[in-house]
C-alpha cells in the first residue's frame, strides 16, 4: 500500500521534473501489492482514514484499468475523502467473484458483467465508465503463425484468456459464433494478464490469445517482429469493424445495487477521482503519464509504455458516463457469446447509471 503522506507530497508539489517523479513511482512500487482484505460489503472505517473502499482489479497492469491505478498515484481518491485499497485479482471473473462474495466491494472491471449478472437475477450496476473500447487483440502464437490466419483457423485450438468467464473470453466466443461456428469450437486456457500471458503467447503454451495492452507491445518486442493479429479492437477503427458500433464500454467501476443504495456518497466520490483522472489524461503526454505510474508497471521499458499510453488515449472515456448507443452494443455481443443472457429479459437501465458523473 501507498502511505498517506507520500500520496500527499505528490498532490501538493504536482510539478515536479519527469525524473524525480519517476523516481518516486520506483520507491512506491517497492511496496508490492496489497494484502488480502477481510470480507465485508462495509463503506466507511472510522477515524481519520476516510472512507474504506476495496476495489478489486481485474488485471492492474492492463493500460484499460490504467485510470483505476492512476487515480490513486495522483492521490484524487485521497482529496476526495476515500480511503481506497486496490487489489490485483488477474482477471475480471475473479474480481466479480470476490466482490459478490464480499472481498472487496467495488470491482473495476468490464460494464458486460453487470448484464451476466441481471441474467443470474443478480443486481449489479456500473457507475462511472473509463474505456469507449475492449481494447482487445486476438494474437495467434508464432508456431501457428502460417496455419491460422483467420477465426475459422481457430477450430479445435487452444485459446489464451485472462480467465474462464472473463471479457477475454466473452471475445472469443463471440467472434467463433459470429464466424458461424460453435461457442466451444475452440478451447480457452487461463494464462491471466502481464508476464504469464505473455510468456504462454512467446513459449506457444496457447495456440493463440485475447490479449491487452501493453501485453500486444511486450510481446512483440520479446519476439523481435510484429505478432499476427487476426482480430483488433483496440482502435476506433477495429471496434467499428467488429462490433459496428462506435462505443463499447468496457473498463468501468462497478458495485452490487445494495452497495450503492448504502453508499451513494462513496460512489459519488469515487466517480469524482475517475473522472479527474480522465481529464489528467486528456491533458497530458503518455510520457507524463508513465511517470506517475508505478515503476513495475512499464516492464522495464518506460519508453515503450508511455507510447502505447499515448496510443491508448483515444479510446478513453472523455466523462466517464455510459451511452445508450454502447451499452446496448454490449447487450448484444453477450446475446451472441454468452448462452447465460441469450434471449432472458434485460433491464438495461438496471445495469448503470450515469447520477454519479453527473
């Protein structure tokens, strides 16, 4: 965890030079990642810590969950009154099942969970939206770079993803039943996100993967050439071409109906912290930006992930709110991949709510 007073000298002296601050993301990332919280669907502690939240990520050093991070090394989760612990669960499944199960009680993870778990007569909801993209790339292993070229090249394959249940996989599902096949027609293998799934891709443990950045970059610069991509929409162009839609909310912070109806306060704050995070983004270089990020984060290569920083912030949310447009494109990509929401009724009013970024 960050201590309060290193998170407050990095709020009151916000200009200092490139170098000290990269200096200070190095010293922080010493800290490691935090420990495991008690069980609890509890908002505040008492005392002069503010607010408790434990937010469960769904990948940390994933650049779609990059404002989740950022908000906390800039400390806007601290001037908002918040007392906020972040948790790295290394995929998005896993992170929704510690949060229903009361680990954690916020999850920043993709917006579609909230609708596979109305399907379930579960009630979650999203309140604030970081990413108008899935940002993912469906990367083939070198050893299959000649035999699968297409989707279709993809039967009876063994598939990298996050985790079983994840977006990750949602994605392959979808693009196996839009290419006429069957939903299991390949296999999927969790390989989670940063190092390991790199290593499964790079060692060809997997046949090919759903993949993030900066994951797609470090691939690539381990192999020393560009990996074949046969599905991508980690641009505006890539999502239009596979989902024809111009906003698919993805990354987003959201929380059980029951949390929120209890902590609307919480919620409005930790709103307030993303939505200040993505102004910080609009307003400054993938430079910058790499260098309040923790060190551990670049993967040795500060260069190279301040420029997919750079590259990643067009597909960011301006506001942080939803759009009717985006949600009910993801009501449709579910309707196609997952057989658990297919046809049952959906509420998707019941699945967000822009109040909080108002």
């Amino acid at each position: 965890m960050f201590s309060s007073a290193n998170r407050q000298r990095r709020r009151v002296f916000p200009a200092k030079p490139l170098a000290v601050i990269a200096g200070l993301a190095l010293a922080l990332s010493a800290c490691g990642a935090p420990q495991s919280a008690p069980p609890g669907q509890g908002g505040t502690a008492g005392g002069g810590d503010g607010d408790k939240v434990i937010i469960g990520v769904g990948g940390q050093t994933l650049l779609t969950y990059l404002p989740t991070t950022l908000a906390q090394e800039l400390g806007y989760y601290e001037e908002e009154g918040l007392n906020v612990e972040l948790q790295d669960l290394q995929g998005g499944s896993k992170a929704l099942t510690a949060m229903v199960g009361g680990s954690t009680h916020v999850t920043s993870g993709y917006y579609e969970h909230a609708i596979q778990m109305q399907a379930k007569k579960q009630s979650i909801k999203a309140f604030v939206n970081m990413n108008l993209s899935s940002g993912l790339a469906l990367v083939v292993a070198e050893k299959n770079k000649d035999s699968i070229k297409s989707v279709a090249d993809l039967k009876g394959k063994n598939v990298g993803v996050t985790s079983p249940g994840s977006s990750t996989d949602m994605f392959v599902k979808y693009l196996l039943s839009k290419n006429g096949m069957k939903l299991d027609a390949a296999a999927v293998s969790a390989i989670g996100a940063g190092s390991s799934a790199v290593a499964a891709v790079e060692q060809g443990q997997v046949d090919a993967a759903v993949m993030l950045e900066p994951d797609v970059t470090v691939l690539a610069k381990r192999l020393g050439t560009e990996p074949t991509i046969i599905q991508d929409v980690r641009t505006p162009e890539g999502l239009k071409e596979v989902f024809g839609t111009d906003a698919w909310p993805s990354s987003s912070l959201y929380a059980t109906t029951a949390w929120l109806d209890k902590n609307p306060e919480s919620a409005k704050k930790l709103a307030s912290a993303i939505k200040k995070t993505l102004q910080f983004i609009a307003d400054h270089s993938g430079e910058e930006i790499a260098a309040e990020m923790p060190e551990k984060f670049a993967g040795g290569d500060k260069e190279q992930y301040a420029k997919v920083i750079e590259e990643m912030k067009a597909a960011l949310s301006k506001d942080g709110a939803f759009t009717e447009e985006g949600v009910e494109a993801v009501l449709e990509t579910q309707r196609v991949a997952n057989p658990e929401v297919g046809e049952t009724e959906i509420k998707l009013e019941e699945t967000y709510t822009n109040e909080f970024v108002k």
